[in-house]
C-alpha cells in the first residue's frame, strides 16, 4: 500500500501542478500509520510463538544437564566411580541435548506451518474458483455453442450449407444481448451484425452506453447475455488485432515493442526485417525514438511507460499494427492522445496497408473512414446507419 502510494506522488505531476503537497503528505502518512499498525498487530500475535520457539532453542542444553542432575544427586548412581560416572554422565547428555534438539527443530517448524497454512488457504480459494470458472465455461460451451465455435477453416461448422457466411465475414453478431456481469446493466438488445472485409465500421455513443464492452464480447472477454457471437477469424496478423486506448508494453528493446506479441524471429541489427519497422516508425511519426533508444537492440533498463507521453505510446501501438497487418484491426480510442491531423495520417496508412477497421471513439473526424456508424443509446437501443460520405475515401485509398 505504501509503496503504490510512493509510486502516484513520484510517478505524477499532476499533485504539484495542484499544489496538493499537504494533502498527499496527510494521506500517505494515514497509509504509512495503517501499515504500522497492521505489523504492529501481526507482531502481538507472533510474538507467544517465537518466545517458545526461542525458549526451546536455548534451553534445550541446560534441560538436559537438569534432567541428568536429577538422578545424580537423589543417589540412584551412588555405587559408581567418578570415571563411570562421568561416562554415563557423558552419554546421558548426549542422548538429552540430541533428543531435545530434534523436539527443538519440531518446534521451529511451527512458523513454517502458519506460512504454509496461509499459503495453502489462498491457494485452496484459488482453486476454487477455477474450478467454478471452468464448469460455468463447460455449460456454457455445452448448452449455447455460440461465442467461439471455429472449425480449422475459421467458420462455424453447425451452419448448413445454406447458412454458410462468405469467408471475408469477421464476426457474425445475431439478436445479441449485452448487459454488464455485474450490475446486469443493459447496454445492447437484439443487434444483428455482420462485420465483413471492406467495411469499416465506427462504433459512437455516450460514455456508458457499452461501446468499450462490445469489444469486450468481440473478443471473447465477455459472453453475451443473449444471442450468438461467432468470430470467424482469427488472432494475429492474418486475423484480427486489438489496440485498446493505453497500449500495452513489454519489458525488452525498441524491436521487442514493435513486434509484439510476436517472438523475436530477426534477433540481430541490420536484418532484413529493419527497414520494415524503420519505415513504419517513420510512418507513425516516431522517428526519433530510434537515436533516444540507441537502436532497434539496443538493451534499455527504463518503464516504457515512463519515457513515453500518452501520444507516443498510442503511435508506438500503430506502428506495432503496422508491422503485424492484420486483415481487420480492432481499435478502442486508439487515438484519444493525438491531435486530428496525426490521427488522419494513421488511420490513412492502415486503409492503404489493406485493413479492415472496427473503431471506437467520439470524434466526428473518424467518420470519413468507416462505412458503417453504429450508434449506442444506452438501456438496450442502438442505431446502424451506411455513411455514404466515406465512399470516395474507401474506393480510393490515395484520396
């Protein structure tokens, strides 16, 4: 708690530009009091159970020589000579502090016990809770057979041939029903969708009208309340990639960036595949990341997310879809950070680089690229309309 604290006052500016510096100050001092205290209380409980622990450990050797005394001076060795006497006094004492050693070891093993014993309950809950997930997945892959039923070839293998859907079909969405897991809020009711390749589709509405949680159920996040969501494509380059709002970055060089999630199959500078990513850094207007970097391989020891501004991380995210090419991109306000003019140049590549695009956002400049508007109104309503406005752009990705 103290050390996620540390991390929002010395990883933010905003509380300085604020001059909140003694409202932060009360605050973490309150967390630091609480942390206190919480050791405080789990050092009183531990505390009886290292005084024994320590008790047997330094006693266990005086023990034994009591326990030995005993029979000495009561006289039961009475009719022994001191050099007999001192044997058995010898082996007698032996046979104690080894006896009390292992009771003593038995004893230190108890605060191990009471780690494991914690570990073990979490671990059981854990478990748990697997096992529900995985029998609430069962029935529901059993009973419904709708969300991700794909064939090796990509398309839902119950249809008949009558039903089969044209192979440039994504994702077949038929009288869906969306509500939130956990307040069953309703977002979406009977929405029949076919997102197909050429189509750009832009998904608009007001904050809290399920835009963000559509994509959810497009990409299997969430299971729709009602209806059938057959994806009919797949992951990857030759599918279907994601590119959310605050881009997600890897530990690793400039290289590893651009070509997640992929494995680094060009591991050495100067390959073939450089002048791909030095292109589509150019392209996303990232250029000068590459000296700041040190190069494509160059080892870095920084948060990417420390070095980059909410911008450059959302143009870092294109130029990763850039190299990647998927036959349809999924985008979340993949845009929000940067000004309409970048935004235009993006949005452009990925047209001419043959992408199909599924995007969210507010901005009304979005809708020169997409075909089709779909409009969420919030308690279940929902509007699709064709923008005929997109026609030229999309016949002609040069205008």
């Amino acid at each position: 708690m103290l050390r996620t604290t540390e991390f929002g006052c010395s990883g933010y500016i905003q509380p300085v530009f604020k001059k909140a510096g003694r409202v932060e100050h009360m605050r973490t001092d309150r967390r630091l009091q609480s942390l206190l205290q919480t050791q405080r209380e789990l050092m009183g409980k531990e505390l009886w159970l290292y005084i024994g622990i320590n008790t047997f450990d330094y006693l266990g050797s005086i023990l034994s020589y009591v326990v030995i005394a005993i029979p000495i001076f009561s006289g039961v060795y009475g009719d022994l000579t001191p050099t007999e006497l001192s044997s058995l006094v010898s082996k007698n004492a032996f046979v104690s502090i080894y006896l009390i050693s292992c009771f003593s070891q038995l004893i230190d093993l108890s605060t191990t016990v009471s780690d494991v014993a914690g570990y073990t309950h979490r671990i059981g809950e854990l478990q748990e809770t697997l096992l529900n997930l995985s029998r609430q997945w069962k029935d529901h892959y059993l009973e419904a057979k709708t969300s991700w039923d794909l064939d090796k070839w990509g398309l839902d293998s119950s249809r008949s041939e009558e039903e089969m859907v044209p192979e440039d079909t994504a994702f077949l969405l038929e009288r869906v029903t969306l509500a939130v897991p956990s307040s069953g809020k309703l977002l979406i009711k009977d929405l029949n969708l076919k997102i197909s390749q050429g189509n750009n589709l832009l998904i608009v509405g007001n904050t809290g009208t399920g835009k963000t949680s559509f994509l959810r159920v497009l990409s299997g996040l969430w299971e729709s309340t009602q209806g059938s969501v057959s994806m009919l494509t797949c992951f990857g380059p030759h599918g279907v990639v994601f590119l959310p709002q605050r881009p997600f970055f890897t530990d690793g060089t400039l290289r590893e960036q651009v070509i997640y999630p992929l494995k680094e199959i060009y591991p050495l500078s100067g390959s073939a595949d450089d002048e791909r990513i030095l292109r589509f850094l150019e392209l996303a207007g990232l250029s000068d990341l590459l000296a700041r970097t040190g190069g494509l391989d160059q080892q870095v020891d920084w948060n990417w997310y420390d070095i980059l501004s909410p911008g450059e991380m959302q143009r870092l995210s294109f130029t990763r879809l850039f190299y990647l090419q998927p036959r349809y991109a999924v985008l979340d306000e993949a845009t929000s950070a940067l000004t309409e003019e970048v935004e235009h140049e993006l949005y452009h590549t990925c047209i001419h680089l043959g992408m199909t695009l599924i995007s969210v956002g507010h901005r009304t400049s979005l809708e020169r690229f997409h075909s089709w508007i779909l409009r969420l109104c919030g308690g279940g309503r929902w509007e699709l309309t064709k923008n005929e406005s997109t026609k030229c752009l999309l016949a002609n990705k040069g205008c």
